[in-house]
C-alpha cells in the first residue's frame, strides 16, 4: 500500500515539474535555450531551435 501512495506522490511531482517548463518552440522556451550552454542541449532541442527560432 505505501508503494502505491509513493508512486502516486512521484507522478503527481512529475506533473507539477512538467507543467512549468515552456512548450517547445515558444518565446520563452528559445529564451531558455538561448541561455542554456550550446554544449548541454540534445540533438532534438538543436534542431527545435533551428527550426523554431532560427528560421
């Protein structure tokens, strides 16, 4: 039963975290980007910034 209880209050967390980052391709996530260092972006968010912000 704790297990279940845990599980819920992680996926309720996660939630809560994912809700607050902007959405791919916004203002504000090419802002973040911009901010971030080049060297720590994914190969998928280099190419959403290429595309999104960019052209």
């Amino acid at each position: 039963m704790k297990k279940f209880i845990r599980l819920g209050i992680a996926i309720a967390l996660v939630g809560v975290f994912a809700a607050c980052s902007p959405e791919v391709g916004s203002k504000e996530w090419c802002a973040d980007m911009k901010k971030k260092a080049k060297g720590d972006w994914s190969a998928n968010e280099a190419a959403d910034f290429a595309k999104n912000c960019i052209l």
